[in-house]
C-alpha cells in the first residue's frame, strides 16, 4: 500500500476565480465580472517519485524479511520445545527404570539381610536409595508436564496426550566447518533486513538532494469577460524561491540516517559473528560429547553394573559396589539425556542464526 500511494502523481486543483463584482459605479452587480476557471499542476521534477518509491521498496523488503525472522524464531522454539519434551520423557524412562532397579536391589538386600549374610544397614541405605528414585521421578513427571504445557502454548492449543521420546530426533550429526556457516550470515534475514534499511537510507537521501529543487505548477485556465461577453486564455507559471530553506538540514539528517544505518549493520554482523563462534563450539563439544557417551562411557557403566549385580547375586561382592555400579549407571545414561538435549538446543539455535531451515527457503521462492 506505501508502494502504491509513493508512486502516485499529485493530484491537480481546480480554481474559480471572480473579478470586478459588486463594486461602485461600472462594476456594481456581475455585469463588468471577470471569472477566471482554471487549472493547476504540480509538476514533480525527476528524482522525488523514484525517491518516494524506493523507500517503499525498501520498507516492504524489511517487512517481508522481519516476517521470515519471525518464522525462524517460531521453528526454533518449537523445536527446542520439542526436544525438551523428548529429553524429559527419556529422563522418566530412565527414573521408571532406576526405581524398578532400585525396587529389585531392595528386595535382595532386603532377603540377604533376613539371611543374616548382610548387616540391618545395609537394608537401610537400599530404602533410601529407593525413596530418592521416587522423590526423583515425581520431579521428572512434573517437569514433563511443564514441557509439554511450553510445548502446546508454541503450537496454539493442546496437543493431547503427547507422548515422545529422545528416538524421534535425528542422531548427532557432526557439525560442518565454521566457515560454511559463516557464509550463510551474509544472507540471513536479519542481515537483509538490515541491509533494506541502508537501502532505505540511501533512497531518502537521494529524495531530500531532489527535494531542494523545487517543483514548479503550472496554471491553465478560461477567462470570461462578461461585459463584452469574450473569452480568452490564461496561462501561468510559479517556482518557489530557495531563499530561506534550501533543504540542507533535511540533506544533513538524511546523511547521518545513511552512516547510523550502516553502522547498524555492521554491528549487527560482527555480534551475529560473535553469537555464531560461541553457538558452533558449544555445538561440536555437545556433539563430541554425546557420541563419547553413547559409544564409550554408556556401554562401560551397564557392563560395570550387571558384572558388579552378578557378583552381589553370586556372594562376590558387597552392596556397596553394586550401589556404586548403579549410581555410576544411572547418572551415566542422565548424562546423556542431557548432552543429548543441549545438542539440539545448540544445533537448532545455529541454525536459527544462519537461517538454515528449508520451510524459510521455499517460503522465499513462493514469495519471489
């Protein structure tokens, strides 16, 4: 609608004019009345419509970029969102587990101690552990309630009885080099929107250079004579006199809003760039550090506890390597559900700075 209204041609204005009307003597009543009917006309000089349309321009490419960033940040939440809800799913499976496990040790401890082959407080510690596992999974079902309340307010409603888990997000993939995404910044939207404004700036001060130049109007008109009953043509002229405003003060703030515009594009990418550094390393570390877990130190944990759990069934060892072994397991695998989040959360908020999500491209090629 800016475009449109900026490219319009001023509109021309319609005069009557009467002359030597109710007067004294020969000019009394309308009989000696002159009546002129005319016609005036802006005439814009070049440099002010194309001005006033390239703002325009600049301003609907603004709007469409800062609607593409809106897009973005909406697909980062939800995914991170999403992920949070998966994290938190996989944090109840892994407490359902270790109570049950924990419910299991309790009832051998429990036996061996009716036995007499273990002291009373052993049966203790095995009842505490089994009270923390409880404590433990009452916190992650109501942090999974959470999740999912953050989750269906990002998706407009409720989302019913959702249920995830950490599978239905794609495995670690290693990151690309630094540069590939570096590359990308140059052509996110929160760069272009930026660039629009330079544009902008520019158009504007180009409008205020072609703005002190003034525009001429031209009149056309009819006179009518009525004491002889005649007719003839006016024509006329005016130019307005830059005496006392000759635009510069507008020229003057023009050119600051062009350099303040710049300026705010290069901060802006140098502080995408910064962010972006920071945002790639904590994504390889989390990277690196879930496929450790998940191909090393995971695999090491659960052979550590069945061996020590056949060796406590088998009189090898004590409760307290078996506890040991357990805990070991347990934060073992809490551990990778959480690197496993904070991969997600990083990748996802990368790919929210270099604007790689595909729903942002194909909204572009619609657009174009």
């Amino acid at each position: 609608a800016n475009r449109s209204a900026a490219g319009a041609l001023p509109n021309p204005a319609l005069s009557i004019e009467a002359e030597n009307i109710y007067g004294d003597g020969a000019y009394d009543g309308l009989d000696s009345a002159e009546v002129t009917y005319g016609v005036s006309q802006l005439i814009e000089l070049p440099g002010k419509r194309s001005g006033r349309t390239r703002i325009a321009d600049a301003e609907k490419d603004n709007a469409h970029f800062a609607n593409d960033g809106v897009m973005l940040n909406l697909i980062r939440d939800v995914t991170i969102a999403f992920a949070e809800v998966a994290a938190a799913q996989q944090e109840v499976s892994i407490l359902e587990e270790e109570q049950n496990l924990a419910t299991e040790v309790r009832d051998s401890v429990v036996a061996k101690v009716q036995a007499g082959k273990e002291p009373p407080i052993q049966k203790n510690k095995a009842e505490i552990e089994l009270s923390s596992s409880k404590i433990a999974l009452d916190r992650a079902y109501r942090n999974l309630t959470a999740r999912k309340q953050a989750l269906a307010s990002l998706m407009g409603g409720e989302v019913g009885d959702l249920l995830v888990n950490i599978d239905s997000l794609p495995e670690p993939k290693q990151p690309e080099s630094f540069e590939i995404y570096r590359e990308r910044l140059a052509k996110t939207p929160d760069i272009m929107s930026l660039r629009a404004n330079i544009d902008r700036a520019k158009a504007g001060l180009s409008l205020e250079k072609a703005n002190a130049v003034p525009d001429p109007t031209i009149n056309v008109g009819v006179r009518d004579f009525r004491e002889d009953n005649s007719q003839a043509f006016v024509v006329g002229l005016s130019i307005p006199i830059p005496v006392f405003n000759m635009n510069r003060a507008g020229i003057e703030r023009a050119s600051h809003d062009l350099t303040a515009a710049s300026l705010d594009e290069q901060s802006a990418r140098l502080s995408l760039e910064t962010a972006l550094a920071e945002l790639y390393g904590n994504y390889a570390n989390a990277y690196s550090e879930a496929i450790a877990l998940k191909t090393s130190v995971l695999p090491g944990a659960e052979e550590a506890f069945h061996f020590a759990r056949d060796g406590y069934d088998a009189g090898k060892f004590n409760y307290l390597e078996v506890l040991d072994a357990q805990r070991t397991l347990f934060e073992t695998r809490k551990q990778l559900n959480e690197v496993s989040l904070d991969y997600h959360r990083q990748r996802t908020m990368l790919e929210r700075i270099v604007a790689a999500h595909d729903d942002i491209k194909n909204y572009r090629g619609k657009e174009k």
